[in-house]
C-alpha cells in the first residue's frame, strides 16, 4: 500500500469518525468540536487531491467561519457543559430516514449525470483568473456558487443569533413562584 493511499484513508476515517460523533454525541460543545475536526478532514481531502484552493476556502469559510460561530453562541448561552436532550425516536426515525433520502439523491444525481473529460484550455492558478472565474455568470463561471455560499453563512449568522438569543428559564420562573407563594403562607401564618 502506497503511503498516499494510506493518507487518503486516514483522512476518510477522519472526516467519517468525527461526523459520526459529531452527530450522536449528547453534549453540544463536543458535538461541535466534533464538527470542527469533520470540517478539517475535508479540508485535508481537499489538499490530499492536490486543490489548494478549494481547501483554504473550505478552512476559511467553514472551519473558521461556521464552525467558530457556533461554537461562540454555545458560549455566548452559557450551555457549554450542559447536555442536549435526548430525541424522541420519532424524530430519530425521521433524521435517518431524511439523511437515507438524501444520499438516495446524491447517488441517483451521480450515476445520471454522464461526466465527460475537460476539453478545454487549462487556466493558470492566478488570483486573476481565479477572479474572473469565481465572480463571472457565463458557462464557466462560478457566480450562482459564491452566492449560495454567501447565503449559508448569511444563515449561520442568523441561526447563532438566535441560538445566542436568552430565552426565558421556566425553572426559575417556577422557583420564584413557588417563593413567592411560600413567602404570603408565612406572612398570613404570622398574622
């Protein structure tokens, strides 16, 4: 076995192991860790098939951008060492049936779409043409992609907003009542 094979698999069990984890695991700023070391084994891959380019995108947008968002709303809630509820089996039903949809469709687009050999001139790897490319709407431009990736972390930023958001604590909302219940007893004992 070449070494360049056993990078690629030590890589995969990165990516794999971590997103497993990252999933199942029951304290929320493990999970993102988790995610965290998912996101870099990607990368890893990304380097590994020789793209440099994608791979820093990858580790700026996601690895720096996403995953440290979430992990400062985590902070932000002060839930860091608390543990996320356990799911219904409802809804357990409902993710893997979901996740089993979706890779259904990854599949089925991959074995349609027929692939053919790049014909075309290679471009030079400069930040102009990298540029162009990235910012142009014609047939090989990647505009519509920079924006969909402009929108998710547009959504990551909203959704760490709203995790950050301090929403009312029925317990000690329930405490103080009890308390104050307990303090007019006493006062009516008393008189």
């Amino acid at each position: 076995m070449e070494g360049s094979t056993i990078i690629f698999y030590l890589l995969a069990a990165l990516t794999l192991v971590s997103g497993i984890l990252a999933v199942s695991t029951t304290q929320i700023f493990r999970a993102a860790i988790f995610l965290l070391f998912s996101l870099i084994g990607i990368a890893g891959l990304y380097f590994w098939m020789q793209f440099q380019f994608i791979a820093a995108v990858q580790i700026v947008v996601y690895v720096g951008g996403i995953t440290v968002l979430i992990i400062f709303s985590i902070f932000l809630t002060q839930q860091a060492g608390e543990k996320m509820p356990k799911q219904k089996i409802g809804r357990q039903i409902f993710s893997a049936l979901a996740a089993f949809c979706g890779f259904a469709l990854v599949m089925v687009q991959v074995y349609q779409y027929t692939f053919s050999s790049a014909i075309n001139e290679v471009v030079s790897p400069t930040v102009e043409n990298i540029g162009t490319r990235m910012l142009s709407v014609g047939e090989e431009g990647f505009a519509l992609p920079f924006e969909v990736v402009s929108m998710l972390l547009l959504a990551a930023l909203v959704g760490c907003i709203v995790i950050a958001m301090r929403t009312p604590n029925i317990t000690v909302a329930v405490n103080e009542e009890k308390e104050e219940i307990f303090n007019e007893e006493v006062i009516d004992a008393i008189i």
